[in-house]
C-alpha cells in the first residue's frame, strides 16, 4: 500500500482498483500461500503440490511435482 510519510505521521493513498487482471494473480498467490501454510502445519504432500499448482509462477502440475519431489529428496522434508 502506497503511504506518504511526513512529520504529521503516516497516511496511506487511495490508488483505485486493481485491474481485473492483478485481481487474479493476487487472488491466485494469496490461495497458494494459504495452502504453502496448511502444508507446513499439516507436513502434507498434498496441500504443498496444491499450493504449486495454484501458483501463476509454476507452468504446470507436473513442474510443480518434479520441483516439490526434488526438494523433498534434497532438504529432507519429511509430508504425508
């Protein structure tokens, strides 16, 4: 959030809505960091491969497995 900071204090500045297109891709990480934290709290596979596939970052399901299953092998991460 844009904020002009002054010796008044702090006040933040409208800047409009969110393309409908940002509204997306925002809506998109917010569900992909919802999950990344429901995989930690639960140690679960699934919730974590969910949470990469959801993301607009990762091109496809099977990127987001390879990359989730190279990461377990390489920093131990124990999921069911």
């Amino acid at each position: 959030m844009p904020v002009t900071v002054n010796a008044k204090g702090v006040k933040h500045r409208k800047i409009g809505m969110l393309p409908h297109f940002l509204k997306g891709l925002f809506c998109s990480l917010k569900e992909s960091d919802r999950l990344a934290i429901e995989a930690v709290r639960h140690n679960s596979y699934e919730n974590a491969l969910q949470a990469l596939a959801v993301n607009p970052f990762v091109p496809s399901l099977n990127k987001a497995r390879d990359f989730l299953d190279r990461a377990i092998r390489q920093e131990g991460f124990v999921l069911h």
